[in-house]
C-alpha cells in the first residue's frame, strides 16, 4: 500500500514580497518590505524611513515573476507540483491599506496568477499575509499595535476571499504569525506586524498586545472565508523550531518545556480558541495590561483554524544554567541560553540541519492539536555553483530535501499523523527574507541574478528539479 495519500499535497511554497518584482506595477502600494535593504548572515537588515537612492532594496524586483509569471508557471508544471503555496501582496489590492474600494489592476493579477496555476492543475494555497503589511499602516496606524489596522485587515481578507471564491480552497492568515516572539531581531515584529519599538518600551508587553490584535484578525477571517464559502478550508501558519533541552537533567527539561511555550502561544490560540494558562499566569505576574474588547473571547472561539501549516528547517537546544547572547549565539533561531547540539551539523547560515527534528515536530504538533498539518515550508539554503556543462548539480539540497521528506513519511506511516502535503520553500531562487541575499538560494530553478541585484535573470532547472519531479511521479515512493 501507497505510503501517502494519493491526493498528498506536493508542491512548492513562495512569498510575493520575496519573488514578484514589479514593487511599484500595477498600482501597487509600499509594503513593509519595500523599505528593508540588504544585509548578510550576521550583518541585520536596515529598515529605513523611506526609500533612498543610495541603498539597494532586494525586494523591489524580487525575480520579476510579475512580469514572467507564464514562464515560470510553465517550469512548476513541468515539475508536476500539485500546488503552489504562495501569497497575496495586501499592498496590490490596498495600496495604503486604509481605502474602502480595492484595486482592480491587482485583483486581476492574482485573477491571472490562479487561472495559470489551475491550467497545469496546480492547485493555489494562498497566505493572505505574508509579511505584506501596507507602509502607510505601519507608519500611520502602528500596525498591529492598532485595533483600526484589524478592521482594514478583515476587508482585505473579505476582498480577496470573494473574489476568487470559486477558484482557491486552501487559505492561511498570517505566515509565521509567532516569529515575532524573537524581540531580538527588530525586522519580526516589524514584518509581521509593521510595528517598531520605542526605547523604553517592554518589548514583551508590546508583543503581546500585538499578538492579541493579530490574533483577533486571524480569527475574524476565518469567521468570514468560512462564511463566504463553507467549503474553504483555512489554517493558521507558524514557524515551528523544536526547542530540546540539552541532558535529562530535570532542570534543563523544564527549562525546555517553558521555553517551548514560544513557539505554542500562537497555534494554542489559533487551535483552541482562548488563552492557554501559562499566557495568562504570565501576564498577570508581570503586570500587563493587554487591552481586550468586549466580544473578543467569541471571536477567537469562532475562528479557529482547521489544519496547522508550518515551516520546518532546523532545532535548537536549551541548557539551563547556561547564559549566552542571542547575537553570539552560533545556531539560529536560538535563544539567550541555547547552546550547540553536538549530534547535527549546521548549514553555512548556521541552521542546524536535523531531519529527525521534523518526524518529532509532526509528531509533537499532531498530539497537541489533532489536527491536520501541512509542512509549507522546508528547505536547504545555500550557495550554487554551475558546471562546465552548465548543469547545477544541488546534492546537497537533494540529501537534505530527501531526508526531511523520508522523516516525514515515517510520521505518516509510522505513527499516524495526519499530514496534508509537502511544499519546499523557494521551489525557484528568490530573495532571502532573513539577509535579503540572493545567494542564500533554496529553489530547484536557479535564477540568474546575484546580491547586488545584477544578471540575466535567467531560469535553470538544477538537479534537484528532476529530483523532485520523480518524487512527485512516484508519490514520495522513490526518493
Ligand atoms: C521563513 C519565512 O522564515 O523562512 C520565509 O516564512 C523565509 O519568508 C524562509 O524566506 C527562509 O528564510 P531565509 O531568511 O533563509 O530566506
């Protein structure tokens, strides 16, 4: 018997901010992205007041799949991918954000966008946010700091829901929606949220006020898509880092399970419609004053999400008498007391690479929640070198993608997690989020175009392209 489901999800995930250019086409509005430059691993993104002719902003053009969507669609049939998870850039349909009537130019470019997809039979999974906010939010309202910014959101899900009703089932909020937690790095609540920090703010207070409004947003559209069409189904999207402790002393596993509680706040929400105890211990021990409207314990109990989506690439470990700098920290995506795991190794970004990671992921996620999960994204980021023959031989984004792949066939197989599809991240070369490099490339189609923002822009299938493409033949039975 087949190991997955013959209607298993393969496919391939993006982000419009990350890939479609065109920043100031089609009556396209500035997004928070827009006024990031490029940085480099260990060097922070720089988000400036507006846009200066002497600084480089890797997301104006992305890989200009605005202006080559046929072509690149085209090459993802190719691939057979049965989906595309990608998102739709809220500045195209409100440009400001705060307008009551969309732009049409937009709406008709995601008309354009899905109607290609489905001639290949690809299906499209949308994120409504994807790091998109409208500046004009940010800059005005605070984003999410604001309530106002919830209503403008709701519209903009509202919008995008009735219109392309009849033609897209698979919808999530808010990508990533818990990276912010990590208050350290200025571009996760700025990107998430466009919110920034005044200096003598609580970090953590802002967040969680944040986090509510956001939470609130969430809920309310899945409220309305549900409404819209019965039939859609609508998940949360988060960033999912397992946190071990580092020994079995009982110190470092509770230093471990409360550390875990970043990475549950979010989907303990989203899943379950009210506030986990901890989160609520913790707010009243500190003080915080989380503005709450009257109504808002229905709304989250109405708009809870139907199955988990989550990005996968890497662990961390916990020691509890440890205490390090997040900015010395070594291995990414860790905390002020994470330390080296001495099992795996890590990528040249220092993201640990650890595959048995994601079978316990799917496995700590499904027992949590019972609810279906879908990993939208996953994937190796490195640097590619051309052959003399012009080929690109990826292996080592094969063996990664590989070994993820098999581990989360064992979830499946082995111990019965409910698991919907497989969508690697940057299924084509874009634009890292984190450093804003192109070198620090994912896709399994090379684009010709370096950090400076020079080249052809050319597409070349790598190895990994016919790699995937007989997975996807074979239903993950051949890897
Ligand atoms: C996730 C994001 O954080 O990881 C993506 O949802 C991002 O937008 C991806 O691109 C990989 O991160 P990076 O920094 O390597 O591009």
């Amino acid at each position: 018997m087949a190991k997955l489901d013959k209607n298993f999800l393969w496919g391939g995930a993006l982000a419009a901010n990350q890939f479609e250019g065109g920043y100031d086409q089609g009556g396209k509005g500035l997004s928070v992205h827009d006024v990031m430059t490029a940085g480099e691993h260990g060097k922070a993104r720089e988000i400036t007041e507006t846009i200066e002719d002497d600084k480089f902003y890797p997301n104006h053009d992305g890989i200009d799949f605005y202006n080559r969507y046929k072509e690149d669609i085209a090459l993802f049939g190719e691939m057979r991918l049965k989906c595309l998870r990608t998102s739709i850039a809220w500045t195209r349909i409100f440009p400001n954000g705060d307008e009551t009537e969309p732009n049409e130019e937009g709406l008709q470019f995601y008309d354009n966008i899905i109607d290609e997809l489905l001639k290949y039979n690809i299906e499209p999974v949308l994120t409504l946010s994807h790091f998109e906010m409208p500046l004009h939010l940010a800059r005005e309202y605070g984003g999410f700091r604001n309530r106002k910014v919830v209503d403008y959101f709701v519209r903009f899900a509202e919008t995008v829901f009735n219109r392309y009703k009849d033609k897209v089932k698979y919808w999530m909020t808010f990508n990533e929606i818990n990276n912010q937690m990590d208050t350290s790095n200025p571009i996760f609540l700025w990107t998430n949220s466009g919110v920034t920090l005044a200096e003598d703010e609580d970090p953590e207070e802002v967040l969680y006020q944040v986090a509510h409004n956001e939470l609130i947003a969430s809920a309310l559209a899945v409220s309305k898509g549900k409404e819209i069409n019965p039939d859609f189904i609508i998940g949360n999207m988060i960033s999912h880092v397992p946190i071990y402790p580092y020994s079995c002393n009982p110190n470092d596993i509770m230093e471990a399970e409360i550390a875990n509680r970043l990475r549950f706040f979010f989907p303990d929400v989203q899943v379950r419609g009210y506030y986990p105890g901890y989160a609520l211990k913790m707010f009243e021990k500190n003080g915080y004053d989380i503005k709450w409207q009257e109504g808002d314990d229905e709304i989250l109990k109405n708009g809870t999400v139907e199955y988990i989506a989550f990005s996968y690439y890497m662990s961390t470990v916990v020691k509890h008498d440890e205490v390090t700098s997040v900015e010395d920290n070594v291995v990414n995506g860790g905390l002020p007391n994470s330390v080296k795991n001495p099992y795996i190794k890590e990528s040249q970004w220092g993201w640990a690479i650890d595959p048995v990671g994601l079978r316990y992921t799917l496995n700590v996620l499904y027992n949590r929640y019972q609810l279906p999960l879908f990993i939208v994204e996953n994937g190796f980021g490195t640097t590619d070198e051309f052959k003399e023959d012009g080929t690109i031989d990826d292996q080592e984004r094969i063996d990664y993608l590989r070994e993820h792949i098999k581990a989360s066939i064992q979830a499946v197989d082995e111990d019965g997690v409910d698991l919907m599809g497989y969508t690697p991240w940057g299924i084509i070369d874009i634009v890292s989020f984190t450093t804003g490099e192109m070198k620090k490339r994912y896709g399994l189609i090379h684009v010709d175009r370096d950090n400076e923002g020079n080249g052809t822009l050319k597409r070349t299938k790598k190895n990994s392209f016919y790699w995937f493409n007989n997975v996807i033949k074979t239903n993950g039975e051949e890897l």
